[in-house]
C-alpha cells in the first residue's frame, strides 16, 4: 500500500520509529493558525470574582470544585477587614461620671406636693364633711384614669358612669354607716357594673366586667377606709398620721436608695427600688410612726408606732410594686399627666389606697374606733 493515502508520515516518538530523531521544535500550529488565535482573558485571582451575589450566597460550591481552585486566604468583602481602633486625641480627656439624676422634676413635684397637702390639711381640720368630698373627688378622677388606660392599652372598656357614681357612694357610705354602709355599696356598684354593661355586644363582656369590679374595690373600696377613720373622735390626727407615715416612708425609701441603692428589689417589676431604699423606708416610717403614736394619737404609745411604722412601709412599697406591674402590663410610665411631676392621680395614690385598711385595722386594735 503506497504512504501517501496515509498523509504525512508519523512523527518521532509517537507511531514512527525511534531511530528518525527528535521532533522539530517547531509552533505545534502551523502560521495561519497562529494568526487566527486571540489572548486568553485575564482570570481573576478570586474564583468567585465572575459570579453574582445571589450565586455566591447559596452556598453552592460546585464551581470550585470543578475549577480544583483554593479558596483565598483573606477576607472578599471590605468590611470583614479587620479595623484599628481609632486612636484617642491626646487633648481629649475622660468624661466626669454622671451623677444620679431624679426620674421627675423636683420642683414641680416638690410645688404640687405642698398645694395637695395644703388642701387636705385644711379640709381635714376645718370641716371633715369636706375632707369627705376631696377623698370622692380624688376616686372618681382615679378611677377615670384607670378605665381610660385600660381602653387605650388593651381594649378592655370597664363602665366608667356606674364606677363613678359608685365609688362616691362608696366612700361616703363608708363614713356615714362604717364598714357595713361601704361592704353594701361594694356589693351594688358591681351588680350596676355587670347591668350596665349588658347594653352593649357580648363580645369582651366577661373581661370588661371583671376589670370594672377589680377597679371598684382597687380604688374606692380601699379609699373608704380613709373615711372611715375620720369618723373617730380624734379622726382628724388618725387620717394625719396615715398620711404622714406613708409620706415618710416614701420619702425614705427614695432618699436612701437614690444615694446607697446598689442592689435591686424587684428588678423585673419596679428596676428603680432597691433594696436599701426599702430598709430606708423601714427605717424612716418606725421612727415617724413611734413619734405620732406617741405624741399624736390619744392612748397610744411609742413601741405601736413601731409596728405601725414596719407595717406601713411594708403595705406602700407592696402597693408601689403592685401598680408598677399594672403599669407595665399597660406598657406605661404614668397613669395620667393631671399632676406636673407626679403624673396622675393614680400614680399618688398607689402607696396611699394599699396602706388605708392596714392603718385604719391597726388604730382600732391600738386605740380602739374612737
């Protein structure tokens, strides 16, 4: 068979045979070839350089793989390089610790205080009929607070008309008739708040009635011993001393915890009282309660104050946590903003209503009912 219907002949070290000698070091394409071939593209030194964000962010790796290139050393993106910190100015000097500074304005709070006291000092001794008519005042704008925040925070619309004219008649049957008139007005103002209710749709019935009966023994129920212990032959000085003691129980719990408090006591509640505000408050009320007992009350004497002083700081501070954590179920600061640095109503009265039937029970018990 002639070689040429095979083409050229095999080269060296392939199918011819070894004695022909090396291959030529020629271009393995011949120069038309050459001319026709372009560059390759400059492949960046990152395998995942040519890929979109949406490619590199699912965690597919197949490319890789198939590419056998490594995985860069350093960071891709700017942001995972590590930073130095800024260096410090060397004129800039530390900043001076804060001082502790007071949740409410001082002067307001300190200016409202010594106005409400005035009114109920002089109501209290010139005309207890009067006295009578701030404490019913006083419960029906509370109770109006509590309703309104009870609808803006959870939609719950406890009846404010019956829980009104209630609470008055509450509080006023508590003075006229003792704790027989305020039990029977107790019992009437839920019958009126559950009857009430019934002109509207069932829906939310259950829970707005029963806010409405937990306001009206939260509020005028508990004010009803405050009128109770007016009706006493030396009532004037009894209400004096439940107001004094409770005053001063607060007082001492925040004087001491804002300048030793270091230790919470109930931080998930109330994270502003601690617990040596609390012996604070202990402290402050025995020593006041020793002295009133002593010095004010007819019959009494300085070791029931003691005990009138320890009971009082423990019923305010509980009363004082209990309407903090009604508050933070709401979600709220204050109750109100009827009084410049107080907040509402209610957010005075917190200590106040939690502390009347300790003291009122204790007096009688002590003193008798005068």
């Amino acid at each position: 068979m002639n070689d040429s219907s095979w083409g050229a002949p095999p080269r060296a070290g392939y199918w011819g045979p070894p004695d022909q000698g090396p291959a030529p070091a020629g271009p393995a394409y011949d120069e038309h070839d050459a001319q026709q071939t372009r560059p390759m593209p400059i492949v960046p030194d990152f395998p995942d350089a040519g890929r979109d964000a949406e490619d590199r962010d699912d965690g597919d790796d197949r490319d890789d793989r198939d590419r056998g290139a490594a995985q860069p050393s350093g960071p891709l993106f700017r942001d995972e390089m590590p930073q130095e910190p800024m260096p410090t100015p060397p004129s800039a000097a530390p900043e001076p610790p804060q001082k502790k500074r007071a949740g409410r304005d001082l002067r307001a709070a300190i200016g409202v205080g010594v106005a409400l006291g005035a009114v109920i000092v002089a109501s209290l001794f010139i005309v207890k009929a009067v006295f009578v008519g701030v404490i019913a005042v006083a419960v029906v704008v509370g109770l109006w607070e509590l309703t309104s925040r009870l609808e803006e925070r959870k939609q719950i619309k406890a009846p404010l008309v019956p829980l009104a004219v209630g609470g008055a008649a509450m509080v006023v049957a508590g003075y006229v008739r003792g704790a027989e008139g305020a039990w029977v007005a107790m019992a009437l103002t839920a019958l009126a708040v559950l009857a009430w209710r019934m002109t509207e749709p069932p829906e939310g019935y259950l829970k707005d009635v029963t806010a409405g009966v937990f306001a009206a023994f939260y509020v005028p129920f508990l004010a009803t011993f405050v009128a109770m212990m007016l009706t006493a032959d030396d009532g004037a000085q009894r209400v004096l001393t439940f107001l004094v003691l409770t005053v001063v129980s607060d007082t001492g719990a925040y004087a001491v915890g804002w300048r030793f408090g270091k230790h919470k006591l109930a931080p998930r509640i109330s994270p502003g009282k601690t617990r040596e505000g609390l012996v604070g408050a202990v402290t402050f009320a025995m020593v006041a309660g020793a002295l009133l007992m002593q010095f004010v009350i007819d019959d009494g004497t300085w070791w029931q104050g003691l005990l009138l002083g320890f009971a009082v700081a423990a019923s305010a501070t509980l009363g004082d946590l209990g309407e903090s954590m009604i508050k933070r179920d709401l979600g709220i600061k204050d109750m109100g903003t009827l009084l410049p640095g107080h907040g509402g109503i209610m957010d005075r009265l917190d200590s106040l209503l939690p502390t009347a039937p300790v003291v009122w029970l204790l007096l009688v018990i002590f003193v008798g009912s005068g």
